[in-house]
C-alpha cells in the first residue's frame, strides 16, 4: 500500500476508535478457539464422567500358581543357567 493510504487509516482509526477492518484477524483467531475449548470443557463435563466397572480377575489355573522363592530354588536356577550359558567370564 502506498504510505499515504497507510496513514490515512492510521489516522481514521485514531478518530474513530476502532481498527480498520482486517486488522482483527488474529483477535478473532483468539475468539475462535476459546470459543472451541470453552465447548469442549463442555462436552466433557456433561458426558456423564466415568463409571468404574469392576472387572473379574482371572483365575490361574492350578499348574500356575505363584511358588514362594527361597535360597536353595534359587541356586538351582542358577546352576541351570550357568550350565547352559556357560560364565560370564
């Protein structure tokens, strides 16, 4: 734009109080997407929340069941490894 023109609007906004048009795009970029997120809060707030919904545990089956460890199941585990990878070393 030529510069006259540039404060010719510059000066009609002083007069009038109010921006020239196209110079809002990013106010109404602003409103636009408070507007979006003003919904959304919305739309979750009013979708009935959670319900919790009680689930059964499964059942092991008897051949699964959690042995208790101690030293000597432990060693032997060891031992199984060790002659089948060999040291570490």
């Amino acid at each position: 734009m030529p510069e006259s023109l540039n404060a010719e609007r510059e000066c009609l906004s002083l007069k009038t109080g109010r921006r020239a048009s196209g110079d809002s795009a990013k106010e109404h970029t602003a409103i636009v997407i408070a507007g979006i997120a003003v919904i959304m809060v919305g739309a979750i707030a009013f979708s009935g929340g959670s319900t919790s919904k009680t689930v059964a545990k499964p059942v092991l089956p008897a051949g699964l069941a959690v042995i208790d460890p101690n030293q000597a199941r432990i060693a032997e585990y060891a031992s199984v490894w060790m002659s089948r990878h060999g040291s570490c070393g």
